[in-house]
C-alpha cells in the first residue's frame, strides 16, 4: 500500500472547522429511537449518524441488532436530517444490504478485522465502492493485522479509506474497557501518514464520565476524528448502556474539547507542542508501569532470597547490570552520568522493597 494522500482526500475535501464526529445510538432499537437521536443531533458538529444494525454480541443471548429493517430508519434519518449515515458491515449480506440503502459511510468491527477471510470477502462485496470505509482496530494488539485489513481494502480499489481506534482487549482488569495504545498509534501515523485516524473514546473506557479526558487526547495526539455513541436516553440502551452519552453531553464535550486550528504558525507550534507533550504524556505512563513490574519481579526474588536466607545485595550481579545498561544508553544517546544515577535509583528502590519482604 503505498502512502497516497488519495486515502484522506475524502476528508480534506470536507473541508471541517473541526474534527470529523460520527455520532449515534450503539444500536438501532426502534424507528422512533433512531430517529429522536438523529433529529436532536441535527444542527451540531455531527458529520455522520453511526447505529448499529447487526451487534456483534460477545455471549449468544443479547440484544443482536434489529437487522434489515434498521435501513430503511437510517434512510429515513438522511431524508429528514441530511445526516449522512454509518453503519458496521460484518459479511457480504451486510455489505450488499448497506450499498441497497445507501448507506454512506461502513465500518469494519474489532471482532472482525482480526479476521483476514472476512475482511477480503468485505473487500471483495465491497470492490471499487465509492463510500467512506473505516478499519476498527482488532480486539489484539497487532499493527500488521490492522494495517492488513486496509491494504485488503485498497487493492480493492476502495479509496476513501480510515482507521479507528477503539481500544485492545486484556486479560487484566484496568480502567479502562478496551486500553488505547497510544504508542501503536503513533507507529501508525508514522507509517501511513495520510490515513484518517478516528478515535472511538466509547468503545476505549466503557464509561460516559471517561469520554471527555480519552477524546483530548486523541485530538492532542492528531487523531482526525472522533465517533462517540450518543442515546437520547443511556441508561435505557439496549447495548453499552454506560457508555453512551446523551446529545446534549455530546454537544458540551465538543464545545469543551480544545481542538487545535492550524491556521498560522503561532497555532502550528501550538499544535506541534501539544503533539510532542501527548507523546511524552504517554512514555511517561509507560515508563511508571514498567517500573511498577519490574518492582514486582523484584519482590519475588525478595521472597526467593528469603527462603534460601541469602543477602538482598548480590554486588557482582548488580555490577553486570550497571556495565550493560551504560552500553545500551551509550547506543541511544545517554550518557553514562545518567544512566548511573537512574539505575542506583532503580536499584535503591528495588533493595528497599526486597528488604521489606525479607524482614517481614
Ligand atoms: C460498535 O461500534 O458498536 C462496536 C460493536 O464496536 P467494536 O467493533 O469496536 O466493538
Ligand atoms: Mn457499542
């Protein structure tokens, strides 16, 4: 896949004051439903009603979408509202029914893309397609996985192409519903420059009241958009009940969001400088979690010493360790001076939690 602007010309042309918005329901549940949001959303920032059709469900037995019939609302919604429309598309059925009801913009799911038979048999149905088509990440954190479901859709020749990021799954419980990997995003944008990158901040913290805080810092990190699922009325919903937001709220967190305009240099390097402090914001986080682990790993060989009664500080052991991490930050621009003074720290705190557990 070559890195063409081709792929974003669809949201140049559109010309926006501010991020693209793709907002609407989880799920399409009724006609009125579908059409109560759609009106309230009407006269906003909004650039495409989203409503999920077919719902792909983790476990059998839940609300799986309305099917067909959510079309014809959705048809309705753009002849009422002038709202273009979205939808996810998960076989060729899906894709050939959305294409019948012009529906204008088709997204790939999570659960779908990490699966390369049904993204090509997507990309086939979908074949030279003049609508928007936009690639959810899938549910593991696999670039080539993600990136193979676009190129499948450009050598199909699907040009108005997009990412999304909605977040990864994990086995551990966080606060989060899906955790963003921000840093995977920012090899993504270093890779393909010109793809559109929307943010799905609903899908990310399965939490109204987290929406906000994840959407900012997707625009600082120069995400081109943001699809948010918004209910009239949430904690009625069908589906991710906690996580949908009203269109009143919708409002007010676009009006709130600070989104950079890059429209003279004073801005430029506002933008620019935002940018690099999301990306340091990020390698900060990541720096504390893996401090966090390796005091853990630490804390075990506490517990190990502790049974065979041996000294916390092993100098030889320590002293390779000095040795190797002053040639590897001589590699990346360290200096030893500093390299010296992190690992003492390192190892300080890591001979404080190790005596804590042999004394206790
Ligand atoms: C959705 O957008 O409603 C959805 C099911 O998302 P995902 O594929 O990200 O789980
Ligand atoms: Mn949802």
């Amino acid at each position: 896949m070559e890195n063409n602007k081709q792929m974003r010309k669809w949201l140049d042309d559109m010309n926006l004051p501010h991020p693209l918005v793709i907002a609407g329901p989880c799920s399409a549940e009724t006609e009125e439903q579908v059409l109560k949001v759609a009106h309230d959303l009407k006269d906003t920032d909004v650039n495409y009603y989203r409503a999920g059709i077919w719902k792909p469900r983790t476990r059998p037995g839940n609300f799986e979408g309305v099917g067909a019939i959510g079309l014809k609302w959705l048809q309705k919604v753009k002849e009422e509202t002038g709202l273009k429309t979205a939808t996810e598309v998960a076989n060729r059925t899906h894709v050939d029914l959305a294409l019948e009801h012009d529906v204008d913009l088709l997204w790939i799911g999570a659960r779908s893309t990490v699966s390369p038979f049904i993204v090509q048999e997507i990309a086939d149905a979908l074949k030279g397609t003049d609508k928007v088509v936009l690639v959810k990440n899938p549910v593991n954190p696999d670039l080539s996985l993600w990136l193979g479901a676009v190129e499948r859709l450009n050598s199909a020749n699907i040009e108005k192409l997009g990412v999304i990021h909605r977040g990864f799954s994990t086995y551990e419980k966080t606060k989060y519903r899906n955790i963003p990997e921000w840093q995977l995003v920012i090899e993504l944008q270093t890779r393909y420059p010109d793809l559109p990158i929307i943010n799905d901040p609903s899908h990310i913290t399965g939490k109204r009241n987290m929406i906000f805080d994840v959407s900012q810092t997707a625009l600082d990190l120069n995400f081109d958009g943001l699809m948010i699922e918004t209910h009239c009325d949430p904690d009625n919903a069908w589906s991710d009940a906690a996580q949908q937001v009203t269109p009143d709220r919708l409002v007010q967190i676009m009006k709130n969001l600070r989104i950079r305009k890059e429209t003279d240099e004073q801005a430029e390097y506002n933008s620019k400088l935002s940018n690099l402090r999301a990306q340091i914001d990020v390698i900060d986080n990541q720096l504390i979690e893996i401090m966090g682990k390796r005091m853990k790993v630490s804390d075990e060989i506490g517990a190990l010493k502790k049974k065979r009664n041996v000294a916390v500080l092993q100098s030889n052991r320590w002293n390779a360790i000095l040795g190797n991490m002053i040639l590897e930050g001589e590699q990346r621009g360290l200096s030893e001076e500093f390299v010296l003074k992190m690992f003492k720290a390192i190892h300080q705190e890591s001979i404080n939690h190790q005596e804590k557990i042999i004394n206790t």
